[in-house]
C-alpha cells in the first residue's frame, strides 16, 4: 500500500509539476483525481485533521463559485461538507501521508513533507 496520497488535477500545471517532482523522487503514493473521483466527506476529514498550515489554504476561495457563494473557510466540518459536495473549490495540488497533509502552493510544501 502507499505511504502517500496525492490529490491531483491533471488540468492543473502546477498539480502536473507536482506529480512530475514525486515521479521523479520515487516517491511511493497513489495518485487521486479528485474531480473525477470526489473523497468523501469523511476522507476530508481525516485530510483537514492532519493539514499543517491554514485550513483556508485547502479551498479555492478565488474561483467564482466560492466568491458567488462563500462559506466558513476557518470551519472544519464546513469545509468537508462544502469540498465533498463541490470538489472543484479544492485547491491542489494536496499531498497526504505519514499523518500530514499539505497543499503543493509552492511545491517546496510537498518536498518539506516527503523529507520529513
């Protein structure tokens, strides 16, 4: 089984950069397409209890759905809610592993981890 978890949008060049930098660290993990295959809410629970750094840092609070219809991005169990319900406001790329998660904005989060 994998060590790590990564969420990622093959659409997203930041997420491919990511994908690209553990490839190439033969990093053990399994990759996740979170849009097409959304975590549950209870997943996103696990996920936001082991995220370092600001909850706020998991949601695309830019993207014109959240700005049209903002939520409690400081709140736990609303953003789980809100993420298993619209996997798209999810910022990416997120990596998750050895009881830690955080999101790939810059990449050096995800080397920091995996080094760790």
């Amino acid at each position: 089984m994998s060590s790590w978890k990564f969420y990622h949008n093959p659409n997203c060049s930041k997420s491919r950069e990511a994908l690209a930098f553990l490839e190439t660290e033969a990093v053990d993990f399994k990759t996740v397409e979170y849009i097409k295959y959304p975590p549950s809410r209870d997943e996103l629970r696990e996920l936001i209890a082991q995220m370092t750094g600001p909850l706020s840092a998991l949601v695309r609070t830019k993207d014109v759905e959240f700005t049209a219809a903002p939520f409690d991005v400081n709140s736990a169990e609303e953003v789980a809610l809100r993420l298993s319900e619209k996997p798209h406001l999810m910022e990416r790329p997120v990596l998750q592993g050895k009881g830690k998660a955080v999101v790939g904005r810059p990449l050096e989060n995800i080397k920091e981890l995996i080094k760790k």
